[in-house]
C-alpha cells in the first residue's frame, strides 16, 4: 500500500494537468456534466490538480474530494480551502463519506484500476439511493488509436502505450467494455456520449497549440462521431432505482386508469 501511495505522489510531483493535454480534455469534461452537478451534493474520485474542481465548485451545493495523491490533494486544498465541504486522502476503497452524494464523478479514473468492477461496487455506497455516477474513460477505438494502426506506429488499437505504462493505466476501454463493467457493478446506463475528436497523441496535441475555436470543434465532432472520440461518457444509476422508477410508473398509471373510471 505504501508502494502505490509513493507511486502516486511521485506521478503528482512530475504531471501538472494544467499544462498536460488532459487539461484539455478535463475543461470540456467539466462543461459536459454541469447540468448534472448543479445545485447537487457531489463527490469528485480524484482531483488531480483540480482543472474541473475549479470549473464545478461554485456550481455545486457540496464538493467532496476523494483523492489518493497527497500532493494532487495539498494542492487543490491550497486553492480552495473552505470552499470545499471535504478533503479526503485515501484509496478509493477505503474511503467512507460522511455524506452520501447525489452525483459521483468518476473522471478519466476507471482504467487506472486493476479491479474496475469491485471499485465501482464499492462506490455504491457513496451515492444516495437516487443519484447518479459519471464516468468518463479514454476510448480505445479513438481516431488518433485507429491513425497509430493505420500508419504502421502501433500494431493495435489495444496496445499499451507509454503514457499507459507511465501512468499504470490497466484498463482499455470501448463502449460495450465500459458498459458491461457497469453493469456487472449493479448500475444501469441512463445516457452514453461521446466527446472531444483527437487526431494525435498527448504530446503531439500540446506541440501542436490549436487555437480554442479548433478545440471546440473537435469537441463536437467527438460528439458527432462517438466511436471515434479521444473520451466515453456515461450517466449510470444503479439498478434498484430503475425498477423503482418502473414501479412508480405502473402504479401511477393504475391509478390514472382508476381515476378515469370512477
């Protein structure tokens, strides 16, 4: 355990998100989910150095963090401070909130864990009996994936890549992949997107200095071509809800039916 916590600061210390290409693709993430945080009770499964904590704090009613770096953690309290309503170190599986949370944001995280579908069943636990996850993960079936195969540089879609060897980055992630985890966690998948088209790696990207307009461009064309996006994203519940849902809308139309014929 103290291997993987040095392992973890040690990333820290040498990737800032602010000036990394999944800064990037953080600030169009934290711009795809704020309808759903909004005025919500919210726990964020790591911080990084807060590129969406900084885009969603005053937006939601409570912000939680759950954060396995210390560094990552010292650095977004240090920005924040007391507006945030908690600041936890700690491995996701150890983690116990004081309060359960409307929206969990699971954020470009699930393909770092070597047992997916056990932390996402011990996430369960972090959300209210109605509220939602959202999970975001790098698609393996992306352009810039297909490119790498189709100019010789990689021999598959699957293949590791350093950035994965860097980062201990274990899962590889297509829609039906993430789906099925999903599910085998209890939850059920209430929306799926799409977003942000990615042409070259992460290095080539920051080379590269697109301006804005350029960026928000390919964030749409990820959102028109999802099978292509550089990003996955899923809202899911889990499955208890959904058949309360069903239950409710039987029983209400039994009594609209009842109510027609008295």
């Amino acid at each position: 355990m103290s291997q993987m916590l040095n392992f973890l600061d040690q990333v820290a210390s040498k990737i800032d998100t602010h000036k990394d290409f999944d800064g990037v693709i953080a600030e169009f993430t934290a711009a795809k989910i704020y309808d759903d945080i909004k005025d919500k009770i919210v726990i964020e499964a790591g911080c990084s150095t807060g590129v969406v904590t900084e885009r969603i704090i005053d937006v939601a009613k409570e912000l939680y963090i759950v954060e396995g770096s210390s560094v990552y953690a010292n650095i977004v309290f240090e920005k924040f401070q007391n507006r945030l309503a908690g600041m936890t170190i700690s491995f996701f599986s150890d983690f116990h909130p004081i309060k359960r949370a409307e929206v969990v944001l699971l954020l470009n995280v699930l393909h770092h864990f070597e047992n997916p579908v056990g932390e996402l069943i011990n996430m369960k636990d972090w959300l209210c009996d109605d509220g939602i996850m959202i999970i975001t993960v790098p698609n393996m079936e992306s352009l810039h994936r297909r490119l790498g195969v189709a100019s010789g540089l990689t021999t598959s879609v699957s293949e590791t890549s350093e950035r994965n060897e860097l980062f201990k980055q274990y899962g590889r992630y297509t829609k039906d992949i993430l789906f099925d985890q999903v599910e085998a966690a209890g939850f059920e998948v209430v929306d799926f997107t799409g977003f942000f088209l990615k042409p070259f790696n992460h290095d080539v990207m920051i080379r590269l200095s697109l301006p804005s307009n350029v960026l928000m461009g390919l964030n749409k064309l990820g959102e028109s071509f999802p099978e292509l996006a550089s990003q996955i994203l899923v809202d899911s519940i889990q499955k208890l809800k959904k058949l309360l849902i069903a239950l409710l809308k039987v029983l209400f139309r039994k009594l609209h039916l009842s109510a027609e014929n008295m």
